[in-house]
C-alpha cells in the first residue's frame, strides 16, 4: 500500500497509509492528517487514492501545494514524490512494482463493475455507419519505453553504386534496406547486437559471400552486405 | 474471388520471457475471413481454458453461422447478420466459460478479453471486450481502432490522468469488461470500411504494454511485405523488451477489394452461362 511519509526539517514526524480513499490535509482538527501551522490552510489538499494510483488536489488553499518545487493544481502522484506545504514535506512512497518479484503484478484481472465510477466509452476510431469521415484523431497510447540496454551505435556504409560513400547510422529498432519490391532487407537493432533478415523479394541477402536464407543472421563488424547489386559495409561505431 | 485469396491471415503467440504458460489464444479462419484473439486469466493455469474455450467455440460456431448466411446480409429482423451473430455467439461464449467456471474449482474466476475481427464485403467488423486491441495501418497513418475496456482507460476518458500520465499508471492490468467473469457480458461491435493495401492488427496486451505505438507502427510498416516475419518481429521485440506477459499477434492484410458476391445476381450469372 502506498503511504505518506510527513517530516519537517529532515525529522520524521509520521508514516501514514493511505488506506482510504480521500485523505485530507490541513490546519483544522477535522483533517486525516492535520498541521498545525499557519502557513497551512484550513482544508488545504486532499489525496485522492483509486486502488495502486494516488492523485493530490490543492483545495484552493491561501499558500499553494508544491510538488517537487512545482505549484500543482492537481496532481498525478508518482513514487518519491515530495510535496511541499510551508516548512512541511510530505514523501509519496509507492514501491509495489519492486516489492512484488513475481511475474503476478503485471497479471490482467477483472475489475468487478461497480468498483469504480463508470465513464462512456466510445470507439477511438468513428464506426463506419452511420457513415462519417473515416480519418479519425488516433488515440495513441504509450506504454512506458523500457530502458533499453547499451548496444554500442552501428552503421551502414555503401560501398558501390550511384550511393557510394554514403552513411547511415542504425539508430531504429528497424532499418530497412533496398526497393520495395525487389528485395528488401531489414537491419533489427536488439540488445545483443544487429541482425539482418530477408523480407522479400526472389533472392536472399548475401553476407560475407553467402546467401543467408530466411533467417536472421547476426552481424559482425565490417561485415559486407549485398543487395541488389549494391555492396555496403556494416561496422560498429565508437 | 474468394476471401483466402484476397485477405492475407499470419497468427502467432508466444509466452514471453516470464510467464512459464501461455495463456493467450488465437484463431483465424481464412475462408471466413474470421481473426479471434483471447488473452486469459485468472484461476490456477485457468486463464488459458478460458482463452482457448472463447477461440476454439467462436471460431467454429461463427464459420457455421457464415456458412448458412454471408455476413453481410440482413437477418429476420433486418439487422446486419453478422452483427446478430457476433452478439449471439459472444453471449453463448460468455455463457460457457462462466458455467465451467462455476461448475469446476479449479477453473473459479477464470475470464478471457476478447478481440475478433469478421471481413466481408470489404468492411471489418470488430468486436471486442477487455484490453486486446486491434490497430490499423492505413498509408502511413497507424491507429488503434479499438478502445481498451480497462480502468486505465475510463481514467483517460474522464480527463482524471493524461495520455503521457497513463503511462506511468500502476492500474494496467485492470479491465473492466472480460469474457466468463459474469452471466451476462457486453459486446462492443463496429464497423470499419477496409481499403487495398490495409494492415490489421490484433494483439495482447503483452505486445503494447512491452513496445511503444511508434516502434509496432514502424514494424508493421516496414514488414508489411512478410506478415510472417512482422508478426515475429513485433513478438521478439516485446521479448527483447523483457517479456512480462504472454505475447500474441494476428495480422491480416487487405490484398485487394472483397466486396460480397450478391445471391440473386450470381445465381442470375449462373444461370446466363
């Protein structure tokens, strides 16, 4: 469970859970967690928790909630999150992904109707009937980009043709290479190094003189590629 | 021309890097132009029973729909057919995981997210339940057609998180709809006009939590020649990416125009010959 840590000038006052819903903050004695301190409004914030999410709300107070040296509104809470009222510091702490080892934290399960206020949904993209403008806003959306691990930077030299001399450096996931359909070949930047794989077209990519198939076939530095008739070099940069 | 010819189907699934059971589920059936996709859960290795009930059932049962009455015509009541189709078979569906469900311990609490696409006279129509998705690479332009049934999603909706915020949410794996969890489900259903050169894609939550929207619409874009390959790609990059959860893609390519052969006009055709 997430909780709040309340200090003032570096002591720790107290460890609270956010066990409930709403938590409220402020001066008078009604609050969840009350300061006594002027600088502290009446009902100043409140902490919104919906099962593992927490958001703070300022509630209109005299001096304003500070979120890491930003004045919030409101705010969507994020684990070490250190929120500001006067001389007070309030540090969000919610660690279940690191204290959850097992694979059952990413695990989809139902959440029975009721258990949260419903919102409509619509479709992202406008069905067709009744007949509307098929180009609709994409509603993309972002999982977090997990860090990718160092791969030191490769590139492509080409060596032969009308492109000879030029550079290019293998900096996407995926790299493609040649004319779309004739043959094409595509360069998959993965952790553990580079790979070349046929895509299509009636022959297979030749490196280092040997067709390499329909399999993805791992480079080496300064590793030479054909294609299409076109000779160009792979090798890793520094 | 048949819809085989016309349509190109590549289904793949993977367990990923953590999970030991792949409880994710797919089914195509090229002649019907029918795409199914079911990511289980719950219960003791109970998610992949329920996954596999929703595909193996619905497949079978929509091509014995389709067989007797193309999609595209009306029913009894006027209603698109395949529209009262999807909705029956997906209650029947339902209907079947949760008595297993309530019949069986071992199989308590079990309930599967569906997404399924039916291709006929060149429309796609989806439905779906839960958080697996369905995107569409038109040109250039990548979109998710379908919208999650999930917390996430309603926090979304309800301008409570951002986009941008979502990202960091700690409620993914929240739906709020799934199939088998209760007597009764609700089936959200659309139509979608297909184009030549269209790529669809079906997926498990396992493939957009792990690969960012840009990186899939990169692949598919770029892989779009060898649906084989691209399925595998998108596959080892959510692998390559750690792999958390079951891992599963169906795309499906529009080859050319695959509009519905009238009854009354190719019986007329037939006889003319």
């Amino acid at each position: 469970m997430a909780k709040i840590i309340l200090s003032m000038d570096g002591t720790t006052l107290k460890d609270i859970p956010l066990n409930k819903e709403r938590i409220t903050i402020g001066r008078k004695p009604h609050n969840d967690i009350q300061i006594d301190n002027l600088a502290i409004s009446g009902e100043h914030a409140v902490i919104v928790t919906i099962l593992n999410d927490s958001f703070l709300e300022d509630m209109g107070s005299t001096n304003g909630t500070f979120v890491n040296g930003q004045q919030v509104k409101k705010h969507f809470l994020q684990n070490g999150d250190t929120i500001e009222l006067g001389k007070y510091r309030l540090k969000y702490i919610n660690d279940v992904p690191q204290q959850t080892s097992n694979a059952d934290f990413e695990k989809t399960m139902i959440l029975r109707p009721g258990a949260v206020p419903k919102a409509p949904v619509a479709p992202a993209v406008p069905a067709m009937a009744p007949p509307q403008p098929t180009a609709a806003p994409p509603q993309p959306s972002m999982p977090p980009r997990p860090t990718a691990p160092a791969l030191p930077l490769a590139a492509i030299q080409i060596l032969s043709g009308s492109n000879a001399g030029k550079e290019m450096e293998l900096t996407k996931t995926l790299t493609t290479l040649g004319k779309p359909g004739v043959q094409v070949a595509v360069i998959a930047r993965r952790p553990h190094g580079y790979f070349i794989t046929h895509v299509e077209g009636a022959n297979f990519p030749v490196v280092c003189g040997n067709a390499i198939g329909t399999q993805a076939h791992q480079l080496k530095d300064h590793d030479i590629i054909e294609l299409s008739g076109i000779k160009m070099e792979f090798f890793i940069k520094n | 021309m048949a819809l085989n010819e016309v349509l190109e189907f590549v289904a793949q699934t993977h367990a990923g890097m953590v999970r030991t059971n792949n409880e994710d589920s797919v089914a195509t059936d090229p002649a019907y132009g029918l795409a199914i996709l079911a990511d289980g859960m719950g219960g003791y290795n109970a998610g992949e029973v329920a996954s596999g009930m929703a595909t193996t059932l619905l497949s079978s049962e929509l091509a014995k729909s389709f067989a007797l009455r193309p999609p595209s015509e009306k029913d009894d009541s006027g209603k698109l057919w395949v529209h009262s189709v999807l909705e029956t078979e997906a209650a029947r569906t339902n209907g079947a995981i949760f008595q297993a469900a309530q019949s069986q311990p071992q199989y308590a609490g079990m309930g599967t997210t569906l997404v399924m696409g039916v291709f006929h006279d060149n429309t796609v129509t989806v439905a779906h339940i839960g958080d697996s998705r369905l995107y569409r690479l038109r040109g250039e332009d990548f979109v998710q057609v379908t919208r999650d049934h999930s917390l996430l999603q309603e926090q979304i909706d309800s301008g409570m998180i951002t986009q941008e915020q979502a990202k960091h949410s700690q409620n993914k794996n929240l739906v709020t709809r799934a199939v088998g969890v209760d007597p009764e489900v609700s089936v959200e259903i659309h139509d979608y006009e297909v184009l030549p050169g269209d790529v669809y894609l079906f997926c498990s939550d396992g493939l957009n939590d792990m690969v960012e929207d840009e990186e899939i619409a990169m692949t598919v874009g770029a892989l779009s020649a060898n649906l084989e390959l691209c399925a595998a790609q998108l596959i080892q990059m959510a692998c390559d990416n750690g792999g958390r959860d079951n891992v599963s893609v169906i795309l499906v390519k529009a080859k050319a125009e695959f509009p519905a052969t009238n009854k009354w006009i190719s019986r007329f055709l037939a006889w003319f010959n």
